[in-house]
C-alpha cells in the first residue's frame, strides 16, 4: 500500500499527514482500501467493533433513525475525513455512501495499536474529531434559519467549504453530494420547496447549476447571507 500512499488525492490533508513516510508506509501495511456505491453501509447502527477509515473520495452520510422511523442526517463525511468513534461503538449512527466512496480501511485493534505509537497522530485525530464535531452542530443548526432560501443557501456554502482543498475559501465548483430529498431531510423543508429555493438562489445569480449535481458559486458571500443582511 506505500505506492497507493504516494498517489493518495488526500495525504496532504488527512490525520496521518502528520506523520513521516515511514510511519506512514508502516500504518498503510496495516490498512486496505475499501470501494462503497451509493447508499451502501460502512458500519451499521449497533456495530461493536466498527472498522475506522480515512475517507479517500466521494461522501458519506452519518444518520439515526427517531422514534417515528425518518431517517435524521447527523454529520457529513468529505474526502480527508474520518470515520470511527476510537473510544465507543456507533451504538445508534449508520454510516451510509452518498455517491461510489473509497475509503483507507482500519481494524480498531491497529488503530489504537498506531496511536499508541504516534502521539502525533492521535493529536490529529483529535483536532479533526473537534472541526468535525464543530461542524456537525453547524449542519443541525441550519434548520433554526428563517427561509428556506436561507437554509438552501447556507447548506451549500456549507457543503462548498467541506469540498475546498483550502481552509479559507470554499470551492467554486463542485457536486452536490446530497438529493433534494436528503437536502430537506437535513432542513425540516418539502423537496419542492428545497428546490424552489436552488431555482430562486440561481434567478438571483448567486449559483448557477451545472447539470443534475454541479454547483458553481457565482456569489459566495451572498449565500450565508439572511434576508435581513441582504436589505442592509
């Protein structure tokens, strides 16, 4: 697996960036990679000894099911991410494929094995585990926005920032990674009204739509913008 570290989309971004060439050849020894299509499980809700996995490309989803059975979007994973409670098992979260996801794949055992090696590492792990969770409460707020364009429009930012190879700005263009369907899932709104709010944010040359799934980001800033914001 050392050659597939070496042409890796996201060695530069991922946890174990942090560590040095050999140390990294050693943990990918003990990995393997991992093909999942859409909508295919990478753990299930109740797993106890769940794999953890780097994420290499494509999307992943982290739901619950409540007490009524609809499915609640809790976090999305993006390339660089990663994929594993180290300290408890997804005792109620599935972790399901958005799109064709390629994932570095680890048992638990040799994951804390490497951690137990590399402090570095689990520094990372941790930092990430943090912007992860920091992002997750950012997706479950969207629903408290008060239009729907709104909500639309700071998902999409949302989405964008996750697809950027850079910390500051978000990615021009990319692929929308969720349906109508899981859009309104995440933001409490109809998939008519989901899509209402994409045709109105494009009307107003704020997005454009590059066939079924491409965004390209005309107008960033306007995006996280409130209608209040907008006025002023």
């Amino acid at each position: 697996m050392g050659s597939a570290c070496a042409g890796c989309p996201v060695r530069d971004r991922a946890a174990c960036s942090v560590l040095s060439e050999e140390e990294r050849d050693s943990l990918a020894r003990a990995g393997r990679m991992r093909t999942l299509g859409r909508g295919e499980l990478l753990f299930a809700a109740g797993d106890e000894d769940a794999a953890c996995a780097t994420l290499v490309r494509g999307a992943l989803k982290v739901t619950s099911v409540d007490e009524e059975g609809r499915e609640r979007i809790l976090a999305l994973i993006h390339p660089a991410g990663f994929i594993g409670e180290l300290f408890a098992p997804f005792a109620h979260h599935d972790v399901v494929a958005l799109g064709e996801s390629e994932l570095c794949v680890f048992a638990r055992r040799d994951m804390n094995a490497a951690l137990d090696r590399h402090p570095a590492l689990a520094r990372a792990l941790l930092r990430r585990s943090e912007e992860d969770l920091h992002r997750s409460r950012q997706l479950l707020a969207l629903d408290a926005r008060p239009s729907a364009r709104d909500k639309v429009g700071s998902l999409l930012l949302a989405l964008a920032e996750a697809a950027s190879d850079s910390p500051c700005h978000p990615a021009r263009q990319f692929d929308l990674p969720l349906t109508r369907g899981e859009m309104g899932n995440m933001l409490g709104l109809t998939i008519e009204t989901v899509s209402r709010a994409l045709t109105k944010l494009e009307n107003d040359r704020v997005i454009q739509r590059k066939g079924a799934r491409g965004i390209e980001l005309l107008d960033p800033a306007r995006l996280g913008q409130s209608d209040e914001e907008r006025v002023v």
